[in-house]
C-alpha cells in the first residue's frame, strides 16, 4: 500500500523537462512497476537551432520491474503510452488489478497483460485539480471538472454533490482515511467531508 515517489529531471539549454513517477511496492503482481506522467516540451533552443519536440504532457511512461530504469529495450519490461486526452496527466493511483490515471482532461484504466498494457477512458472530462483524487486500492473517490464527486469500486458512480462542490478552486486537495472511509476535501477556503453509506 506504500507508493514512492521518483524524480528525473534533465536540463539543457533554454529548457528543461521533468517526470514524476509512482513506484507500487504493495507485493502484488504490479510491485516495482513505476508509472510516470511527463512533462511536455513544445520547443527547445539549442546551437541556434529551433527543434520541435512532440508534447508528451498526457503520456503514461512504466520502468522495468523493480527499476528505476525508464529505458525502452528488448526485454519489453519500460514502456510508454499516450493517454485517450490532450493536457496533463496529474497523477496515477493502484485499483484492484489496474491503475487508474488521473488528468487534466480525463480518466482512464490501465490494465496489464503480461508486459503489455492498454488504457480504457473512464471519463471524459478530467478532475478539479491535480491533487482532487484520493482512496486506496479497493475504492477512489475523485472530483471532476464539473464539481460532481465520483467514487470507483466495482464500478465507477457519479455521487454528484455539484451544487456544493462548486465553490472548490483548483488547488482542491482530497485525503481519504482508510480506518473511518471518510473522504476529506480542501481547497484551503472550503473545506467539506464525505462518508459513504450516511
């Protein structure tokens, strides 16, 4: 249930470009597997030199198991996959058998079969803020762009709640504790508290 956070930032002239990576060290058949959202880079300026570099700001990237080692070989272990919207993907989070990837403008599951991976949309439009999702591996509570709460189990279901969730802003932070199952949420002017099943 620990999940570890791996930096890698490379610099060159007149830019620079950053991955985040979750590391899943739970023992399950995913341990060791790092999913990384990167940063995109429109341009870069080198030698006088203009190069176009595709944006890859949407883009899931995995290491090998048990490596911190993003690079792409025979062993097709590292690889690399565009995520079904265009803007940010903020963060990835273990369910179930699955990882559900959170972003700017969308939702998505990422399920594996043997090394390979491919992605459903769970939705179409994307959540409140990069930190407006929270749960464990069984359950994810999230909140859209739309305000409305979402929470994913065995399936995924709309718990709306719009009309108080509008006043969130988009540095809205989510927190759910495990031992109560009561989801937090706080965009540090309005504060409100969700518990399944009241």
């Amino acid at each position: 249930k620990a999940w570890a956070t791996a930096y890698h930032s490379t610099q060159g002239i007149n830019f620079e470009a950053k991955a985040v990576g979750y590391a899943v060290s739970s023992g399950s058949f995913l341990a060791g597997t790092v999913v990384a959202a990167l940063s995109g880079i429109s341009y870069a300026i080198a030698s006088g030199n203009v190069y176009l570099i595709p944006n890859t700001s949407s883009w899931i990237k995995w290491s090998k198991i048990g490596n911190v080692d993003f690079t792409i070989d025979k062993s097709n272990e590292a690889g690399e996959c565009p995520m079904p919207w265009s803007g940010w993907t903020y963060g990835a989070m273990k369910h179930l058998n699955s990882i559900v990837v959170y972003g700017q403008n969308g939702v998505a599951v990422l399920k594996s079969t043997g090394v390979l991976w491919g992605h459903q949309k769970l939705l179409k439009i994307g959540i409140l803020s990069k930190n407006a999702f929270c749960g464990n591996e069984r359950v994810h509570y999230f909140i859209a762009r739309d305000y409305s709460l979402y929470k994913l189990s065995d399936g995924l279901q709309n718990l709306d709640y719009r009309k108080h969730l509008s006043v969130l802003n988009s540095k809205t932070v989510m927190h759910y504790d495990e031992s109560s199952g009561i989801v937090y949420v706080s965009d540090g002017t309005y504060g409100f508290v969700y518990a399944d099943g009241l």
